[in-house]
C-alpha cells in the first residue's frame, strides 16, 4: 500500500514501484521484463481510474459547498 500511493497520476512510475519491490522480496531485476508487455494497459487503467475519482470528488465537494448550478427548466424534471 505505502509504494503505490501517488503513482497513479505518473506515466511509467509503476516501474519504480515495481523494481522496489521486486528487490525487496529477493527477486531479480531481470523479471521487470516480464511486466514491460502489459504495463502500458495497466498504466492506462490506473490513469483512468484516478482521473474519474478525482472528477467524482470534486463534484461531490462542489455539491456539499452549495457551488454545482442545478438543471433548470423541464429538462431536469423529466
């Protein structure tokens, strides 16, 4: 959990992570290798995920603080 904060709004920064902890657990640095195939997608995840939470924090503070305009008209009650 502490290694992988922060990491999802920096492109590659998985590998830092990665390598870290590959050495940790006594495993050699040859095995990034192995992930360099799929991490483009999985960065792409991690991305997206953060940017649709931030977004869904940032709406419900802004509607907590009374500054999200509601729907007006009809529009809004059908």
């Amino acid at each position: 959990m502490v290694t992988s904060k922060g990491i999802a709004g920096v492109p590659r920064a998985s590998l830092v992570v990665i390598m870290a902890t590959l050495t940790y657990f006594g495993l050699p640095e040859t095995w990034i290798a192995l992930v360099l195939g799929v991490d483009h997608l999985l960065d792409m995840g991690r991305s997206a995920t953060n940017v649709v939470g931030n977004s869904v924090a940032a709406a419900v503070v802004a509607k907590w603080e009374g500054e999200l305009d509601e729907p007006e008209g009809d529009e809004a009650r059908t």
